[in-house]
C-alpha cells in the first residue's frame, strides 16, 4: 500500500513569501517617506523659532532707538548721563534685557550706544543696537534741531 503525503505545490510557498516581501518592501518605503517629512517640518519650526526670535530682537531694539532719540529730542541728555555712567558726554552706552529694560552688563541681552555730535545749531545722533555678542540688530542715524523741541 502506498503512503499519500500532503505537500504543498513549490509554487504556493513562494508567492506567500513574495507577497509578504513585497508588503514589507511597502512599509518601510512608507516609513521612510514619513521620517523625511517629519525632519522637514522639524527644521521648519527651528527656523521659525529663529526668525520670530530676530523679530522680537528687531521690535525691541527700534522701540529701544525710538526711546533714546525722543530723550535726546526733550533735552534729557543730563538724564542719559545719569543712567550711563560710562558716557563721555557725546558716547553713551545702555544695556537692555530681554523686556527692553535698562539693567547692568551682568542680566543684559543686548546693548544701545548712543553716540551725539552737535554742529552748530544741529544735533546728529547715531543710535546702534547690538547683540552683547556683537552682532548688530538695529542702526539708527537723525539729526535734529534741539532749540524746536523745547
């Protein structure tokens, strides 16, 4: 008598295997796909994060230059002095922290100088904000009649 066995065709076997390679193949393309759009977007939210940072920078330092010419426009240069102890009388240095608040060197985030040259009946002022790294944020150049704003 003769014994039947059961065996699977040679055929049968292989496409199981192709189809399983073939989705595997599918699933990591599709991860891949997926890992490099999240590293797009993740340097694209660095890069904002660093722009609207250059963007509050900018905002305080010409808030910080609008303040200065207007105290110099009120005549307030005895008060600059006051707040400068550095100052030579015509160069002026303040430091500013992150609010935009005069503070020491020790909590500042970035520094004014104001450097004033009188010609006559005209005052030119030169207002240069900067990174206490020395990386330039905003410059300011006016000139003013001081004797029209008292």
């Amino acid at each position: 008598m003769r014994r039947q066995v059961n065996r699977q065709e040679p055929g049968d076997s292989r496409r199981f295997h192709s189809r399983t390679g073939l989705f595997m193949m599918e699933l990591i393309l599709a991860i891949l796909f997926f890992s490099i759009g999240a590293a797009c977007c993740l340097q694209m939210f660095v890069k904002a994060s660093d722009i609207s940072r250059e963007a509050e920078d900018l905002k305080a330092a010409v808030g910080t230059a609008e303040n200065l010419v207007q105290l110099l426009k009120a005549g307030a240069l005895e008060g600059l002095a006051e707040e400068a102890p550095g100052g030579t009388g015509k160069e002026y240095l303040f430091y500013y922290d992150r609010k935009g608040d005069v503070c020491g060197r020790e909590t500042a985030d970035y520094q004014a100088s104001v450097s004033v040259k009188k010609e006559s009946r005209l005052t030119a002022v030169t207002i240069d904000c900067a990174r206490l790294e020395g990386q330039e944020i905003y410059s300011l150049s006016t000139a003013f009649v001081p004797e029209v704003y008292e």
